[in-house]
C-alpha cells in the first residue's frame, strides 16, 4: 500500500464529514491508496487545533497558498465557503494537485468555466463532492433507471427543503450574503436536487423559474456578538433568495418541477424526488436514506403500489463493507463512499464522477434558473 498526502481546506461542518471520510475509508473498503491526514488549513488557528487534534491531522496551517504549493501534498480538499473555490482551486491545479471541491463548483458559471479548464491545463483528477450520489439507494435507483425498470420518464419531481433560516432573529450568515455564497437555497440545496435529477434521468435543457427572498434583512453579527443600532441589532441586507422554484425539461423528453426552500416548517433536510416513467416509478426522501419507494405498473392487477425497499443488503452498491442486512448506514458513510471511488480512480489513473464536467452541468443550471427568474422567461441551459 502506498501512501497519498492530503490537504484539507476548511475545518468546520464540510471540514469534520471530510476528515471523518479519510480516516474511516481504509477501515472498510481496502484499498491500494492509504490516505495520510498531513494537514489542515483555516483562518482561526485555535479552531484548526481542536480539528487536528479530533480528527487526527497531522499539523495545522492558516495559509492556504502556502499549503497548495507544498510538493509532500498529492490531493487539496477544498471545503470553504464557494466565493473560495475558485482562487483556491486554480492555485492548485497550477500546483498539479489532484483536487476534491465542495459544491457548487464556484460561485458563477464563468468561475466553473476557468476552473475546469484550469484542471485540464493541468492534468490533474478532480472529483466535485455532491456526496448523495453515494447513497446506496440512489446508487441502486440508478442502476434500476439503466436497466429500463421503469420505460419511458415522463416526470421527474424533486425538492430540497429545509427550515434553518425561518427565525426573523437569525443573523446575517454568509450564506446570506451574494458575494460569499452566490444564491441562497438554489446554490446551497437546489444545486443537489438539479445533481440527483441530471444523475438519474440526464441533462436538463431549458427551465423557467422564480425565487422568493422572505426575509429582506437580519441582525448583523460578528465572532463577538451581535452589532448594536440605536432601537436594537443592525440589520443587514439579505441579498440571495430564500425560495426557489423552476420548471425543466430534460434531454430525454421528460418533464420537471423543482423546489428549494430553508422556509419549509419541519423540514431538517428533506431532498426529495419523484420519477415517473411508462413502467413504473420511484421516490425517495433523504430523511429515509436506507430506504426506496419502487412501484412496478406490471404486477398483476391488485397487487399494484409503492413498495417500500430497505437498501441494506450486501447486493446493493457500497453495502457489503458495512454492517449485516438490515443495519442501517447514515449521512456520513456518503462522504466514505466518495473519497473511496476517488481514491479507486486514482490508483487507476481514472476520471472520477461527478467532477468538474459535471459540476459545469450543474452550474449552467443554476445560472439558467436565475436568468430566468431575472426575466420571467423560459431559458436555456448552456454549457
């Protein structure tokens, strides 16, 4: 076994799911390519410390130039807010770094273009993290649409909602603010509901949509506290929407409706789709991750329906390194899943997917929503 060092961008939320993946992925699923954790970079060096310190990395780095440029680094992970990922992953694709990135992409459509090219310049791998690919059930939803389980799509309908955002008090976050995270709900969530979409039933072609921002300012804080005002909290501007919502259609002749929300009451983490063919049909709900709901319209006549299928058997994708049948897996393996297939296409010199190609897809997407939302009018994707 050989080993391969890596470089972590981001410590928190995205920073734990990734470092957990790279100390957990030779424990279940051997493999030629051992990860090394050699460092973790961030701006608060006191939060860098608890990271290594709980997840094992080796040393720690607020400088992320100087972290790209080291030769003893074989992979960068950038998982940074997305007004980062462009600047961060040129510098190491000018590095020969193989990359891993957090979606989406970058923060516009001309970010993904330059960073695309970027990576074929170099000749490096490069691997986007829309880690839900790796659920088993989707997997195996995948593997059902190939195989023509369902005929001809007719519809597919999907949502991500969520409800962290419903609090008129809730601060100012870079989330919410256009320059760090490029939309609101459409880039943070939607962008998974256009992946699952484009993953199982192909390429979107043209939408329209609308977005909705339902909470136009909020209190201003920093790492102190909130910023006091005369009457109360300053309040800042909300620039990205809190809603989104498009209609597509695809390459293959189907249909689509689309919802992003974090106004949804109840919803944690509700990414949801429906699919609809000539044959049968599937849902699935994130909330339920180990299970699929399959439909089959050519079973005999009363004994048609959803049936629900639990996706924990050994013959189902990724599950066989786990546990027995029937012991479920949950977010965090997703993330196992993908560092493993990348860490498989690097040891093959292959491609892994979904990368930046991918990744492009996605992004025109998102950048046709917001056109059309900007102009109320059907617009095409363009790659």
């Amino acid at each position: 076994m050989a080993e391969v060092n890596i470089a972590l961008i981001g410590y928190k939320f995205m920073g734990k799911a990734h470092s957990n993946a790279f100390r957990q992925v030779r424990r279940f699923f051997p493999g030629k390519l051992v990860p090394r954790l050699k460092v973790i970079c961030g701006r608060d060096r006191a939060g860098l410390k608890a990271a290594a310190q709980q997840f094992g990395w080796e040393e720690i780095e607020t400088d992320w130039e100087k972290v790209v440029r080291r030769k003893d680094i074989d992979i960068v992970d950038v998982s940074t807010p997305g007004h980062l990922h462009h600047s961060m992953v040129l510098a190491a694709a000018r590095a020969k770094k193989h990359i891993i990135c957090e979606k989406p992409l970058g923060n516009t459509l001309k970010e993904a273009r330059e960073m695309l090219a970027a990576v074929k310049r170099a000749g490096v791998l490069h691997m986007l993290m829309f880690n839900y690919r790796r659920i088993p059930a989707i997997a195996y939803a995948r593997k059902l649409m190939r195989s023509g389980k369902l005929g001809k799509i007719y519809h597919w309908h999907g949502a991500y909602l969520q409800d962290w955002i419903m609090d008129p008090e809730f601060p100012l976050v870079w989330r919410l603010d256009k320059k760090f995270a490029g939309t609101g709900a459409l880039g943070d969530i939607g962008a998974h509901a256009i992946d699952f979409a484009q993953y199982l039933n192909g390429n979107i072609t043209e939408v329209i949509g609308h977005s909705t921002t339902f909470i136009k300012r909020r209190p201003v804080a920093t790492r102190q506290g909130r910023l006091k005002a005369k009457g109360g909290p300053e309040k800042g501007k909300v620039t990205v929407d809190d809603d989104t919502n498009f209609l597509a259609r695809f390459r293959n002749g189907s249909v689509g409706v689309f919802e992003s929300s974090r106004f949804c009451g109840g919803r944690r983490n509700y990414n949801t789709f429906q699919v609809y063919g000539s044959k049968g049909s599937l849902a699935f709900n994130l909330e339920r991750l180990n299970e699929l709901e399959i439909y089959n319209s050519e079973e005999p006549a009363g004994e048609q329906g959803f049936k629900t299928v639990s996706v924990t058997e050994a013959v189902h994708p990724y599950v066989g390194n786990w546990w027995p049948p029937g012991h479920i897996i949950g977010y965090e393996h997703t993330f196992v899943h993908a560092v493993k297939d990348f860490l498989d296409c690097l040891d093959k010199g292959r491609m892994p997917r979904p990368n930046f190609e991918d990744g492009i897809q996605n992004q025109a997407v998102l950048d046709a929503v917001e056109r059309s939302a900007a102009s109320r009018r059907w617009t095409e994707v363009t790659v």
